[in-house]
C-alpha cells in the first residue's frame, strides 16, 4: 500500500465521525456566535473623552465660530494638555489642521509667551499691512523705530519673536492703519515699545 493509501485510510474514519457529528457542530458554532454577539451587545462602549477641534484647516489670525469647532472623542490617557476652555470666539495665533485640538498655545492670549519664559505679549501696530505680510508665527525680528519728524531712527526691540498675526480688522473711520502683530518683549523693554509705537513709526527687520 502507497503512502497516499495509507493516509486516506487513517482519514477515512476521522472524517466520518465529523460527518455524523457536522449537525451537532454547526448547533455548538451557531451557539458561540450568538453568544458572543450578546456579551458585545452588552458590553458598555469605550470610554471617551470630548475634544474640541478645528472643523477643517485655519489660518492664523482667525476669529473661532462655533462651525469651526467640532467635538470629537479622544480615549482617555490621549488627550492632550493644555487644550483652550472655551475657544469659540478667541483669535488663532497660530494655524491649525483640521481635526487637530485648540490648545491654549494656538490663541491670543496669556498662554502665547508659555513657550518664552520671561517674556510678556505686546500687542505693536505696524503701519505698513503689507510688511505684516511677510511675518510668520516664530518670526525673530527687530523693532525700528522712525521719527516721521526726520529725527533718526532707534532699535527699540532685538530679535523679539512674533507669536500672533491677528486678522486684519475693519479700522475705516478709526484713524488706525497698518496691521496688528503681538510679539513676545523683555518685560522691561515694554514701555519703550508703546511709546515708539504711539510717538513714531515702527517697522521690523528680521534678526540673524
């Protein structure tokens, strides 16, 4: 007898006894299935926990409405710190992906010089919007300051970082002109700054 004889003499029994049985196996797997599809039924639904992020992608300098934001669940050890409060409303100081969470660090505010320690967040307005332009978040730049009297011109800031580019806002029948940075200054350099600010114009050069 072959080898191929031999084995299908050892199967021969074996399946024979899973034909006998096939109406008792299909009722056991019949029963596993629909008790695991119970237990998944009534197993409670992971944990999760609301995040607030962009609806889709934003610039900087956006003002945040409530169809910017959409909640998403996060599983819990995943969620990332210092997400904003209550972002709707608040101005972007940085641009954000979209499904990417509103951290404090991306909006106007306190939390801008988390990322500067020493450093305190002064609102200065350029007068020419189209050199506001050219800046970017993280920007180093020097502040000049221009006497419009022909009286010389000063640094009054040194490589100073730019940590928000707000929006262009409506100023017609203000008076105001140019654009609005707010950059990260040396506390004691702040006075300075404001008075440049209102008394001259101030324009930027980028640092080494």
């Amino acid at each position: 007898m072959s080898s191929r004889d031999r084995l299908a003499a050892t199967l021969r029994p074996v399946r024979r006894a899973v034909l006998a049985r096939r109406r008792l196996l299909a009722a056991v797997l019949t029963a596993v299935a629909v008790a695991a599809g119970i237990h998944a039924a009534a197993s409670p639904p992971p944990a999760e926990v609301p995040v607030r992020v962009a609806a889709r992608d934003l610039p900087a300098g956006a003002v945040l409405g409530a169809d910017d934001l959409r909640t998403v669940g996060f599983a819990p050890g995943s969620v990332p710190d210092g997400l904003a409060a209550d972002a709707a409303g608040r101005t972007l100081a940085a641009p954000l992906r979209a499904g990417e969470p509103v951290a404090d660090l991306r909006l106007v505010g306190p939390a801008l010089t988390d990322g500067y320690p020493g450093l305190a967040a002064v609102p200065v307005r350029l007068p020419d919007a189209g050199m506001v332009e050219l800046l970017r978040v993280g920007d180093r730049v020097d502040l000049v300051s221009a006497d419009p009297q022909g009286g010389g011109a000063e640094v009054v800031a040194s490589a100073v970082p730019v940590l928000a580019i707000p929006a262009a806002a409506d100023t017609s029948g203000s008076g105001l002109t140019g654009r609005l940075v707010v950059i990260g200054a040396d506390p004691a350099d702040v006075a300075r700054i404001a008075d440049a600010a209102v008394r001259t114009f101030v324009t930027v050069a980028f640092a080494d």
